[in-house]
C-alpha cells in the first residue's frame, strides 16, 4: 500500500453482528466512513445509534451485490474498503445459485469497483476459517492450521444439492476468497488485498436488533444455553471475540507494511458450549433457575490448532478470553430481553387504557 494515509472507507455487511464493530473501530479512528447496505432502515438505525459520528457516516443503498456494477458508485472517493458482507443462511434451496455463487460474485464485483477507481490502496476482506479447514483431516499427529491452509473441497461436491447448506457455506467462503486471489494475480491492481479468516465468533452485539430471535446464527447459540436449551454441538472449538475480529480489521486496512496477506484468527482460549454453560452458571445468580443442567459433558478437541499468534503479531491483538466475551454478550441480552418485557407491558397496559375499562380488569383465581 502507497500513497497518503487512508481516511475515507467503504464498508460492507456494517448492519451486521462483525461489521458494526468494524464501523465503530473505524469511526474511532477518526476515519471517514460510508457503508453500503441493502436495507436503509438498518442503515438509519445504525446511524441514529451513532449521533457523535454522524457527520463522519454517510449511507448508499446498493440493493444487489452481485452484479459488475453494483459498487460502481459506492466505491467513488474512498481510499480503502472492507468487504465483510456475505450470504449465510442455511434455508437455501439450491446451492449454487443461492449461497455460492453471490459470495464469488459480490467478492468480484467489489474488486471490479476498486479496479476502476484511482484512489483505492487497498481491500480487507473477511473470511472464513471454513476456507481454511479440512473436514476430514484428523489427528494424531497433532497438527495447526495456517494462513497456508485451504479447505479441500471441490467446486462441485459444495454445488451438489445432495450436499448439506453447511458444505456449501464452507465452499462459499473458499470460492470467494479464491476469487480474490485470481483476481489480484490476474489484474495485479494498485491496491493490495488482506483477508481474514476467523472461525466462531463470540461477544457483545452492537448492530441494530430489535429481537432476540435475530441474533447472528454463533451469539444465537449462547442465548439457546441461557433460554434453557439443550448444548449446540461445536464444529470446531476454536474462536475469536468480535472485538478483537474488529480490530483485526481495522490495523489490516490501516497498516501500511502488509502486503497481500492472508490471517488466520483465533483466541488460544477454546470453548465448547458446556464451557459457555458453566461460565453463565458461574457469572449469573438468575442463571440456575433458568440454564439447563447439563449432563452431557463436552469433550474440547485438543488434537489439532489454528494459528491465531501471527494475526496477534503483526495486527497489535490482545485476545478476549472466552470467559469475558461470554458474560459481556449474556449481560447484554439479558438486559435487552428485560427492557423488551418492560416496553411490551407498556405498551400492553397502554392499550388496555384505551379500551373499554371493563376489560382492563385483573384476572383473579383464573376469573375477571
């Protein structure tokens, strides 16, 4: 990366669980920022949740991202970008065409942009350590997965409908990161490209959310232990806290001695949700009244690694423990779900006031 200091960014994905803590690390330093966004509700709710930032925010509506032109504008003045938007939804009825093929195509399309543009130094993009695992790869030998590392699946077998949403989340990852690297050496740009690879990620939301249910699918896995649910089962028992994601974002885009690198991100702290489970029993007084006791007892695989310490060297992190990111993002939603019962009251006995008064009477042994 050459040339004056980035101070203007685009964003993707900024109405998200990891993009609105990149926004805010962003903005934090002091950095001009626009995001691109399909939803201008979302968009507002971020902004307004931001008003010392206002003026350092602006929003474009870009409703499609897969198609060659959609970042034409969106790209106009700024000096950096980070792409961390991508499909996940596993109800998907085909593949290829509804999971794999917009992330490849997005990925391009925001790199299509950035070619045209004079001003672009250079693209972050997230990742995923699903472009980086091998399913079937086991230990013994114990062995750690790197940077170097990319996930073995094929094109096809992750476009196969036979094959599971999962697959083809997997694939989508791969594919568009792929995408990223043939790109660079094929139309070597001015700019350069970092991408990061996180697996799980936990820890405190701060995109706009207006109900519980809504939470990104990893936090959503902690509010089922807390919601008296039986333990998820983990993939992989690696991860990495928002925070700590965010900012890895935020030193890739801004640190001018990297040179088309690839992290791989995670905390040495590994979890399993029986992990998750003992430390809400343990942090919480309400929590034994409401978590499940769990019997089923959760071995952590211990038989291979992922390389976190490299991200943590050269992008300046000083990784969350799991204890920590744990309680701040229960705290939280336990917060939020108490002041969505308070405003349903509300609202519920302001309604009956303005109801016949007959009908506002309190039930009394099962009667009114």
């Amino acid at each position: 990366m050459s040339g004056s200091p980035i101070s203007y960014v685009l964003l993707t994905g900024a109405t998200g669980f990891i993009g609105a803590h990149v926004l805010d690390g962003l903005l934090h330093r002091g950095l001009k920022v626009r995001i691109a966004v399909r939803s201008l509700h979302k968009a507002r709710a971020l902004k307004s949740a931001r008003p010392e930032h206002a003026h350092m925010l602006d929003v474009i509506q870009v409703d499609d991202y897969s198609t060659a032109t959609s970042f034409t504008e969106a790209v106009k003045d700024v000096e950096g970008i980070v792409h961390v938007a991508s499909p996940l939804s596993y109800d998907i009825k085909d593949n290829e065409e509804d999971m794999i093929l917009p992330a490849i195509n997005g990925t391009k399309s925001i790199l299509q942009a950035a070619l045209r543009s004079p001003l672009i130094q250079r693209v972050v993009i997230t990742s995923s350590f699903a472009a980086v695992i091998d399913i079937d790869r086991k230990g013994p030998p114990y062995f750690t997965y790197t940077s170097t590392d990319w996930n073995p699946l094929t094109y096809d077998q992750a476009a196969d409908n036979n094959s599971s949403a999962v697959v083809a989340y997997r694939g989508s990852k791969k594919f568009a990161e792929l995408a990223a690297w043939e790109f660079m050496e094929q139309e070597k740009p001015r700019f350069d490209l970092v991408t990061l690879c996180p697996p799980m990620v936990f820890g405190p939301f701060v995109h706009p959310v207006e109900r519980l249910e809504d939470l990104s699918d990893s936090i959503s896995k902690l509010w089922e232990i807390v919601d008296g649910g039986e333990l998820p089962v983990a993939r992989v028992p690696f991860w990495v806290d928002v925070r700590d994601l965010a900012h890895a974002h935020v030193e890739a885009l801004l640190r001018s001695q990297l040179r088309s690198k690839r992290y791989t991100i995670a905390s040495p702290d590994r979890f399993s949700y029986q992990k998750a489970s003992s430390i809400i029993l343990d942090s919480f007084d309400w929590a034994k009244n409401r978590v499940l006791t769990q019997t089923l007892h959760q071995d952590i695989d211990e038989s291979y690694g992922l390389d976190g310490e490299e991200a943590a060297d050269e992008l300046g992190l000083s990784y969350h423990s799991f204890q920590q990111s744990v309680v701040d993002l229960v705290a939280q939603a336990v917060q939020m779900e108490s002041d969505l019962r308070a405003k349903s009251t509300s609202s519920q006995s302001w309604g009956c006031r303005a109801q016949s008064p007959s009908k506002c009477l309190p039930s009394i042994n099962g009667q009114s």
